[in-house]
C-alpha cells in the first residue's frame, strides 16, 4: 500500500519521464505495485482487502434498521445480528457503521443550528416575544432561593427589548412583569409570542388557558405559542437572554439589592441594547431610533386584575421587608412566616400569616424608597411588648456568687425529715458534732433497712 506521499512521487517522477523499472528501483517498491497506482486501480492509503467483505452480506439490514430506527444502538443491533449468523466483533459493527455512514440523521431530532432556519419576517409593531430568564445563585440575603427569574420581552422588528426580575414564574408574577416591560417598550404590539410555559397554555397541546386568555383580552393582544422543538421561532428574545446572562447577570455585584439589580438591568438594556446599530433599508440605524418608527398601541391606564402573593419572615421589630421597604405587623408576628400580597398596579398591601388570616393593611410604597410604614396601633403594641419583657432585672456576671436561698433552704430542711428519703438511708456516724467515738450500730442499722429493701 502507498501512502499520498508515495503515490504523488511515483507520478511526480512519472511525469519526467522516468520508465517504472526506474521508479521502482528508487522507490523500493514493486514494479506492479508502481504500475497499478499510476494507472489508477488501487487507492493511496488504502488497503486492499485479499478477499470479500465479510460484512457485505449484512449492509442491507443494518441499513434498513436504522432507517427504521436511527437511534437503535448498536449493541442491540450486534444482539440480532448474533441471531443472523455475524461473525464479526462488536467494534467492527461499529467501525463500519460509522465508515459507511449507515446510521441516517434524524430529522425530527435536528436541533436548530443542523438544520435550514427560514427568513421570518418581523414587520414594525407586529410581534412582541416573551421569555423567562433563569439566573444561578442570586445573593443569600435576597431570599429567593438557589434561582432567581428574569421575564424578557423583546419588540421581534426593531430589538428593543426590557426585563423584570422576579422570584417566581407563576402567572401573577408573569402578568405584572409583562405590564412593566410594555410600559417600558412603550406601548403594544399586535402579537404576543411565547413558548410552552404552563402558565399560558397547556404545554402539550399549545392551546391557552382561560386565565390568560383574560389578560390577553384586557390588553388587546393575540398569543401565539411556539411549535414544539422551534426555539429559533423567537430567536430575538433568545439571544436577548444570551446577552443579558453573560454580559449583566455574570458581572453583578453581589451586594445588591433588589431594587439596585433593577434598576441596574433597565439601565443595561437602555445603554447597551437601544444603542446596537441595526441595518435598515435607510441606512444603518440605533435600536431606539428602529423602535420609535414601529406603530405601537397604547397600554391600558390599569393593569390586568390579579393579585400578586410571595412569603416573608418578620423581624424582631415585626417589621416585614417587601421591595425596598418595611411594613409593620402585629408584635406577636415578630420573627414569623407571614405572606405579602397586593393587586397589581394596586395602591395597598395585605400582611397575612401562613393561615390565610389578614392581620394588616398599609399603603403600598414605591419600590426601593426605604420608608417604614407602620400602623400606630402596632407601634403601640409593640412598645408594650417591649417594655413588658425588657424590665427583668440587673443581668448576672458570670463569676457571682449566689449561695441558696430561704425557699431552697426551707426544701432543704424538708427532704432532710422526710422518714423514705434516700439520704437518710445512711447516718453519718460523724453527723454529730460532739461524737467522738465510731457507733458501729448506726451501721448496722442501715445493712438492715437495705436487706428489708
């Protein structure tokens, strides 16, 4: 067998003329071997078998195997072979399998970047796309968990695009982060695109359900849910995530809050996202001037109805921390599991416990203020309460000694005359102080009692 090195110097020393005997002898190969590659009947690198194929016999039904089934293994395969009558190893199965190119691509199992993607037109103010955003490891002292959420919603034509975080994905909290990116998109489209999120439409079937179907008709808008396995189809919002992942969420300081992350990726869409430039058939234009051409439909002056509930923990002061600001509770709530929950778009709060009982009302501040509202009937109960349990007395030093008082000492007395008592079991005989002399009666009084015992 020659190798490609081989085979283009035989024909390179064949071109000047040089006879095979002549080739042959300088390359030290054989004069049929160097006759049969310049004549073209064997292949470089190639070794010819001295006989057929013992797989031959097998390619049809391998082959049509796997185009029954293109994700039979290959150990399966080997066992019904075994049944055919194949000799062979299990690694030459393989081999040529993979060398033939026997096993076909899956066409229903294509991802999007192994498959032609279609041109889908986006025309100004058609589709608005939705998407949730999971982000790892959001700060402890948020107390949303190992996962916090960032709903993104991106205008399909011009690529503007805002986002809300959020500590959950539920439809309450989907609805009133949709209401703040419209708001911040600056009005509606004719079309809301979203996946197979359950709190939509029923994931299996793709048809919307009647809780959201409500809050499409209070905004005016049409859903349409993507095809299973097209993640492309909203390929706008998903590299809006990529970019919100990688170059916000990853560089965020661990130190703040909420409010500041917030406001901190409303102001990374505004200076990174409305600034990309995007081709136009004028020229080459920012996203803000784009999306400032697309004929959007004003947002409804209120919100969808609905009403938004998440838990909190009170503190000793019972005061309950929601968005930047503290609401106070009743002082038997101090340190307690409670639920907070307000309409959206709403102008109040309710404070519950973990039984659904509603112990306080206050008016619901704007997020990130810092205010302490507070009820002046709790203030009161709370100052009681405090005054109540703070009165106890100078604190003790660690060394102080506190020998027993006359009530230990009255106990004391009693236990020493009680007849059953196990320390009278056994006199002292030195409990006198006048005793001189050991009376061995006292014990042997006292071996009796046991003996009775």
């Amino acid at each position: 067998m020659l190798t490609w090195e081989d085979d283009m110097e035989v024909h390179a020393l064949r071109k000047r003329g040089w006879s095979i005997s002549a080739i042959a002898r300088h390359t030290g190969f054989d004069r049929k071997t160097v006759r049969k590659y310049l004549a073209g009947g064997a292949e470089p690198g190639v070794r010819a078998r001295p006989g057929p194929n013992p797989f031959d016999p097998f390619v049809d039904y391998v082959s049509a195997r796997l185009v029954e089934d293109p994700h039979l293994w290959a150990r399966t395969l080997y066992d019904e072979l075994e049944d055919l009558g194949f000799g062979l190893s299990y690694q030459s199965l393989t081999r040529n399998i993979r060398t033939r190119n026997l096993r076909p691509d899956c066409q229903a199992c294509r991802t999007a970047t192994d498959r032609p993607n279609a041109v889908i037109e986006h025309p100004p103010g058609d589709e608005t796309q939705w998407d949730w955003l999971e982000l790892p490891d959001p700060p402890e002292f948020w107390g949303w968990g190992k996962k916090a959420f960032l709903l993104v919603g991106s205008l399909a034509h011009s690529g503007k695009w805002r986002a809300v975080l959020s500590p959950s994905m539920d439809q309450p909290h989907l609805v009133a982060a949709i209401d703040t990116i419209c708001r911040g998109l600056g009005g509606l489209t004719r079309v809301w695109r979203f996946d197979r999120m359950a709190t939509v439409c029923d994931p299996g079937s793709g048809r919307v359900t009647a809780t959201f179907a409500g809050v499409a008709k209070h905004y005016g808008v049409s859903v349409a849910i993507c095809p299973p396995r097209r993640g492309n189809r909203k390929g706008v919002v998903e590299k809006v995530n990529h970019t919100a992942a990688q170059r916000w969420w990853r560089t965020l300081d661990d130190d703040m809050t909420v409010e500041q992350a917030q406001a901190s990726v409303d102001r990374f869409a505004r200076v990174r996202g409305d600034t990309r430039m995007r081709l136009t058939a004028d020229g080459r234009s920012s996203v803000a001037v784009v999306a400032k051409t697309e004929p959007l439909r004003p947002v409804p002056p209120a919100p969808y109805p609905m009403i938004v509930s998440e838990s909190r923990t009170a503190s000793r002061q019972a005061l309950v921390s929601y968005r930047g600001n503290r609401y106070s509770v009743p002082p038997e709530l101090a340190a307690a599991q409670v639920r907070v929950s307000h309409p959206i778009g709403g102008g109040y709060l309710d404070v519950a416990t973990t039984n659904g009982i509603v112990v306080a009302r206050h008016r619901l501040a704007a997020d990130g203020l810092g205010v302490m509202v507070r009820d002046s009937g709790h203030v009161i109960a709370l100052d009681t309460a405090a005054m109540a349990t703070a009165n106890t007395g100078r604190p003790h030093r660690r060394k102080e000694r506190i020998p027993p008082g006359p009530a230990a000492k009255t106990a004391a007395a009693q236990l020493l005359n009680f007849p059953d008592n196990a320390n009278s079991a056994v006199e002292s005989p030195t409990s006198s102080p006048d005793s001189a002399v050991i009376d061995m009666s006292v014990y042997e009084r006292a071996a009796q009692k046991r003996t009775l015992q």
